[in-house]
C-alpha cells in the first residue's frame, strides 16, 4: 500500500460516520481511528425510495464487501439496471468499490430489480442489503 492509497483511505473515512477502520491483506496492515471524534458532523446517506427488506416473494442483493456501492460502473456511466426492468441471474445490477478492487455485485436469481436499496455512492458494508430482485 503507497501514501496514496492511504491518502484516499483517509478521504474515505472521513466522508463516512465511521470513527474507526481496520485494514490487512498479506503485506499489510493499517489502522485508521479518529481519537478526538469527527470535525464536522456527517449528513446521513440520502434513503432510496422503496423497501429495505425483502418481502417474503422478493431476493436481496447484499454487498460482497465493505466500500462505497454505484448503480453504474464507476468509470462508464452507463445504467446496468433500473427499478422495475428484468434482471437475468447473474446480470451485474451495480458495482461495490473496496480500496483498489472493483466488485460486480450480480443478481442472484431472475426476475425484476425491485428498488436499489442503498443509495448510488453509498458506503455500504459487507452483507448489506443493496437492492431487492422478485422472482
């Protein structure tokens, strides 16, 4: 990891309500913690029209990682998928970007993309709920 990397881990954590963030791969090892609390309060993440849990019918698409999640690819803005339009089973429904790693978060049956549930730009956590699909 360069001074970079560590740079935009820092603008990350800072634009986030977390207070504390761990890091380790196989040469690294970072921690990150604000001792005085944040300088300036965090607005809450714009919610997302629709449900943020599934009705008994409907699947979740949940987040493979921790990082911030998009409705569209980061560097081609072009829509993947949009409420209400059929999904195919592993059709990539958004994208979780987690340190340098581009994640594609796939549909996980076929059906209609019901609502994203997290929000384009979101930080979102591992497992969360980042969209709902009805089979």
């Amino acid at each position: 990891m360069n001074i970079q990397e560590v740079c935009q881990l820092i603008e990350r954590l800072d634009a986030t309500g977390l207070v504390t963030f761990e890091y380790e791969d196989s040469t690294t090892r970072i921690a990150l913690k604000y001792l005085t609390g944040k300088s300036s309060p965090v607005a809450p993440s714009t919610p997302v029209e629709g449900p943020t849990k599934a009705l008994s019918s409907e699947r979740q698409v949940l987040a493979p990682d921790i990082g911030v999640f998009y409705h569209v690819h980061p560097y081609t803005p072009t829509a993947l998928a949009v409420a209400g339009e059929w999904v195919t089973t592993e059709q990539v429904v958004g994208y979780v970007v987690s340190g340098s790693e581009l994640l594609a978060v796939y549909a996980p049956c076929a059906g209609t993309l019901s609502s994203y549930a997290a929000a384009n730009q979101q930080v979102v956590g591992y497992g969360d709920v980042l969209a709902l699909v009805t089979p």
